[in-house]
C-alpha cells in the first residue's frame, strides 16, 4: 500500500533522509531513499515486504546525520488476505468437495481456515476448517463440505501468524442438504403392476421429499407424474406400484420439500414393460386338429398387439416354432384357434407384445394335439 511518512522541521534543512527499522529501532538496515527534499515534509511509501509488529522509521538531514528523529513507538506492517470464493451466494451441498480460493500480499507463510453457520456473529457458532495450510500453495483447498446446513455460511481466511490479518466472505452463501437416488439408477426393468421399491441416500437435516417420475429421460417431470407428493426423506425408502407407463426413457427424480434446489434423478434411463400371462391351453390339455380352441391371455400394462405362436418341441428349437397371428389385438384377451393338424404331445403356446418380443409367455406345461 502507498502511505505517507510526514516530518516537521526546524531549520535550513536542504534534503532528509528516510530509513526503517524491522527490529524496534535497533538496526536500521532498509533505506527508503538516500535523499528527498526537506521542504516536502512529506514522502509517499510503498511498504514493502518486511512483515513485523516492531518497525520504526527515521528521518535525518542529508548533510548531518546527528540530525535526525525516529518514530516514538512501534508501527506494524503486515501482510494482507483477500478470499475469492466462496463470496456470497454460492450453494454448496453436504459431503461434495468444494474449492476455497484465496490471494495474498507480502511473505505470509500459512494461513488458517474456518467457517461459520450465522455470518461470524456469534464466534460459538465458528468451526475450523484446517488450522495451517500454506498460504502460497495451499489455494485452491479442497473442502469436504460438513453436515452443517444453513443458509448463513461464510468463510474465514486469516494468517496464522497474526489473527488481525484475515478476509471473510463478502455475503452469506448456503451449505445445502443432499439426495442421491440409488435405485432407479439405470438399466432397470420394472414390470407394470409389480411392486418395486425407490431407495436413496441423504445428508443433512431434510424432512420430506416429493417422488416423481419421467418418461422422457428427464426432460420434464409432469404434475401428473407424482409418485407420492411428501414422504419422510429418513426413510430412504418408498414402495412404488409400477404404473401403466410402458417405456424405455424413464426415470425417477427426488426432491427436498424444504428446498426444490436439492433433488437428484436416476443416472440412466430405466425400463418400464407390461406383461402377458397364457391361461389356455396352459398343459395337459387334448385338443384335436380341425376344433376350435380359444387361445386366452391376461395382461398387463397398456400395449396393443399381441403375437401368438406355436411348438411341436415346447420351443426347445425355435426352427421347430408357427406363427399364429403375428399381431392381434392385446386387449380382447381371447383369440379363436383353428387346430392345426400338428399332431403331437408336446405342444405349447406363445404369446408375445408384438412391439417387444421380451414381454411373452409360454404355456406352462405341453398339451397335446391327436387327430380324429
């Protein structure tokens, strides 16, 4: 910084000289300028980096140095801190890590960190962070944020040598809670109707959260897709009946009630699917070529076609596998089956989504086909 160092005088004086001490005027090593005309009584100083709580400065004639005077008691110089982030206004969630950044002016050698819950207005209420870290290379410094959510954080450099050289925070910023959704996470398939259960981690003092789902990989999360509008975050657990949503984009999103800027949502895209169910013929059965069978299914979830098929080897050889129907519709659950003369006594049906061939069934024992 630029500070005056100022005299008064007696006498015809033409020029002073001006001289500093870092030791309480026992040595006088740092000479600010050689010569500098009295009549100014007045210098301008750019302190320099001589950090000490014990400096005197001297002045003295140019031409006689028995005329002089020093300081009548000691002066600091002192380094300074100034805190770049965090500043104000960020929001910082528990157990993440987060940069604390900081410059320096002058030699200071380690600086202490510590943060506060309500602004450092009350000093019960200020927690360390690292008592030492070097002040040249110590910034950035990584801070695993506490558990400690408030909205009046702010904190704390100060040299560790010298507690009055310190910088703080400009405005409060926020230590926020945390969610993590853990399952739905991605790659899941959950059947509709199934009960599957939505589980997350948390950190920090939440009290409840809403549970929403998507169908679009997360682009929007609809009014109309609420799970269940609160439910104890403690319980990091909620039992979801799988609704009629079939689709491969979804996912789930969790939100804090008490803060919307807190949720998580599922990593990746889980898999919602129906299901489908053959009820006859289902085994043991004997049907005979040219009758007329109902082929009956229940299902669930949405989806409109089915496909039937059948096996003479209980399709142990897919070569060996007749289509019915390659598309029917889902819904009427009952298709009339003409016998077909595949006389045999291991005979099964299937039936299949015709948009996705992994949601099927298959009679669960063989029936037999006999002609007449």
């Amino acid at each position: 910084s630029s500070q005056n160092i100022t005299w008064s005088m007696v006498g015809t004086i033409a020029n002073v000289k001006l001289e500093y001490s870092s030791d309480g005027g026992t040595t006088y090593p740092y000479v600010i300028i050689a010569s500098t005309p009295a009549a100014a009584l007045s210098y301008t100083w750019s302190v320099p980096d001589t950090i000490s709580n014990t400096c005197m400065v001297k002045v003295s004639s140019a031409g006689d140095s028995t005329v002089q005077d020093v300081s009548n008691a000691y002066f600091k110089i002192r380094g300074d801190l100034a805190l770049a982030a965090p500043n104000g206004a960020e929001g910082w969630t528990i157990n993440t890590n987060q940069n604390i950044t900081w410059t320096k002016v002058g030699s200071i050698a380690n600086i202490k960190l510590e943060y506060s819950t309500n602004g450092f207005t009350d000093e019960l209420q200020t927690f360390l962070i690292i008592a030492s870290v070097n002040a040249a290379t110590g910034t950035p410094y990584s801070w695993l944020i506490p558990d400690a959510p408030s909205s009046t954080v702010k904190v704390r450099v100060s040299d560790v040598s010298d507690s009055t050289v310190y910088d703080a925070s400009n405005a409060n910023f926020s230590i926020k809670g945390s969610l993590t959704v853990t399952l739905p996470n991605g790659a899941e398939t959950w059947i509709v109707g199934a009960t599957n259960n939505i589980t997350w981690t948390k950190f920090g003092a939440i009290a409840n959260v809403e549970l929403r789902y998507s169908t679009d990989g997360g682009l929007t999360y609809p009014v109309g897709n609420v799970i269940i509008a609160s439910t104890p975050a403690v319980n990091l657990s909620y039992s979801w009946t799988i609704p009629d949503a079939i689709g491969t984009q979804l996912k789930v999103k969790i939100t804090d009630l008490g803060d919307a800027t807190v949720n998580d949502s599922s990593n990746a895209n889980f898999i919602i699917k129906g299901s489908v169910t053959v009820t006859a013929p289902n085994g043991s059965e004997t049907l005979i070529v040219g009758a007329n069978q109902n082929i009956t299914w229940t299902r669930t979830g949405s989806f409109v076609n089915v496909k039937l098929e059948y096996s003479k080897n209980a399709f142990t050889d897919e070569l060996q596998t007749t289509v019915i129907t390659a598309s029917t519709l889902a819904s009427p659950l009952s298709y009339a089956w003409t016998v077909p003369d595949a006389i045999g006594i291991n005979l099964k049906v299937r039936i299949s989504d015709a948009a996705d061939s992994t949601v099927q069934d298959v009679s669960n024992a063989a029936f037999i086909i006999k002609g007449a």
